[in-house]
C-alpha cells in the first residue's frame, strides 16, 4: 500500500510535523528564509546596488 494509515489523536486534528516531511524538503525549508535574509542583508549594506 503506497500510504500507511495513521491514526489521529481524538482531542485534536493531526498537527504539522517537520519529521513527517523529506530530509531535502527540510532542508529547502530552513534554507529559503535564510537565503532571503541574506539577501536583504546585503542589499540593505550595499554590496550591490
């Protein structure tokens, strides 16, 4: 079977879990508001124009 059922909790609906989600997903997700930090950082000192 190409999914495993899972059982939710009953006081509540089934909550996010980064563990749930792939190593690179993960990755992906920590990495793109990183990168656009960066950026704003360094457009805000100038190190390019």
């Amino acid at each position: 079977m190409a999914h495993r059922a899972h059982r939710h909790r009953e006081e509540g609906p089934c909550h996010f879990s980064l563990m749930s989600l792939s190593a690179t997903r993960r990755l992906m997700l920590a990495l793109i508001p990183l990168a656009m930090l960066w950026l704003l950082v360094g457009w805000a000192n100038g190190w390019w124009p």
